[in-house]
C-alpha cells in the first residue's frame, strides 16, 4: 500500500491556492526579510492558476518570497525535496528566505507534500547530494546507478533535471530556471512546462528574468513592485520592453545604454 505521503490525489492543481503574512508572527518589521516592501501592506498572494510567473527587478524579494514558499512547504531553503538537507547552514553567511516562513499562512486543497524546490544558485550542490545518497544506496531514494546530472554541460544537466524529477504529482517551485539555459533550450523547458500543466497534478510557481518564460500562455503572470504583487502583461514587463528595443536597433541600443 502506498504510503499516506505519496498516495495520488485526484484532485487538480493548483494545490497550493493561498498563502499569506500573519502579522503577529512579525517580531521586527524593520529585519530582513520582512522589512522587504512587498511585506509591508497586509500582503497576500492567491493561486488560482496551475503555473504561476512571478517577475522583477532584481532585490524586489522575488527569491525570498520563493524561498519562504518552499519552506512552509516542507523543502529545504537551498533546493531539493521534502526531507533533503543538501547543504549544510550552521556556517552560511547568506541570509535566506526561509526565515519568511515562520510567519507565513498558507491555504492549501489539499496540501500536498511532493515535489521540489530548484533553486539555481544551489543546483550543483542539490545534485552532488543526489549522486552522494543514490550512490550509498539510501533506501527513500531507491537502489541503481547515481542520477549524474554533472557530468552534461550546464544547460544539459538542467533540463535533464527537469526531465526526470519534475513530471510527477507535486508543488514545483522554480527559482531562475532559466540561468543555464539558452534560448533554444528554454524553448525545451516550455515544452516541459506545457507537459506539467497538461497533466493537471503540477503545480508550478516560478520566478524568472526570460521573456521567453514569461510568455507561456496560461500562466498567471505577477510583478513584485514596492506594493506588492500585481498582475501584468508580458508587453508591459521591463524586460520585454528592454529586449523589444534591442531587437528593433541593436547598435544603437547599446550604444544608448552604455553611454548613460
């Protein structure tokens, strides 16, 4: 018999479809990462989408918001699977966002506890992880060769992840994916992407800097601003408008650029 963890549920995503700040729970509005703007009036974020994109500049909040997600939904900060501990903190100088969670509320139907959080800061330590437990034969993770997604070029050994850990029932919490990826190859992680959706039991919340990613086309697309999150239009993003201009003239548009 499965075990109650694992045991399908025959329910759509979105699983996850609320989460919010319990301002109680905030010891100081002036610490990192509450003091972040987003945070500041009564934020809550609602999912009422299988794949949700979230975009921004950068230090707008958009990993710690990701970060305190996954940890309210049993991942570690770094990356991984419930249950995995990839990295070791007690000597970390960087402050995370898994401290988000201690405050954060969320409203799950039904909660599931399946899935992975790829963060792409840490994906070679996750995956030297896996090939160390796969390889000493830990029996959660079942017997046989080591995964190996190291030994590929960068790029290659993402999508290869993608391929094999992301297509089963769960809540998929992507943090730049795009990092490593050309755009031919982000073209594949859209087909992954439309695979997952299709399925109709993969919840995917995403944030990303690729207009290429932001396009996928029944995605819920928000922007994190100094108010909080609003949804928007590719069109209307930064970094749409950026690439728009650099297409049309790309002489002049560095040229523009660089001279500011």
């Amino acid at each position: 018999m499965a075990s109650r963890r694992n045991r399908p549920i025959n329910l759509p995503a979105p699983y996850l479809r609320r989460v919010w700040l319990e301002p109680s729970q905030v010891k100081d509005p002036a610490v990192y990462p509450f003091c972040l703007p987003f945070l500041l009036n009564e934020f809550e974020l609602e999912f009422d989408r299988a794949v949700t994109i979230i975009v921004g500049e950068n230090g707008m909040g958009k990993s710690t918001l990701l970060e305190g997600i996954a940890t309210l939904a049993g991942f570690d900060e770094a990356g991984g699977a419930g249950g995995y501990k990839p990295v070791d903190h007690s000597d970390a100088l960087e402050v995370m966002g898994g401290k988000l969670s201690s405050a954060l509320r969320a409203g799950w139907l039904p909660k599931v506890s399946n899935g992975w959080f790829f963060r792409a800061e840490s994906f070679f330590s996750v995956a030297r992880y896996l090939d160390k437990v796969q390889s000493e034969d830990i029996p959660t993770l079942g017997r046989g060769r080591p995964p190996d997604f190291l030994s590929h070029s960068h790029g290659e050994g993402f999508l290869r992840f993608f391929q094999e850990r992301c297509q089963r029932q769960g809540i998929f919490i992507f943090d730049e994916p795009e990092s490593a990826l050309s755009p031919s190859r982000q073209i594949e992680f859209l087909k992954l992407l439309r695979r997952m959706d299709e399925s109709g039991i993969c919840q995917v919340i995403m944030a990303t800097h690729a207009p290429i990613l932001m396009a996928y086309p029944s995605a819920r697309l928000l922007r994190v601003t100094k108010y909080g999150l609003e949804p928007v239009a590719l069109e209307q993003t930064e970094h749409f408008r950026l690439i728009r201009e650099f297409c049309a003239d790309p002489a002049s548009f560095v040229e523009t650029m660089m001279a500011d």
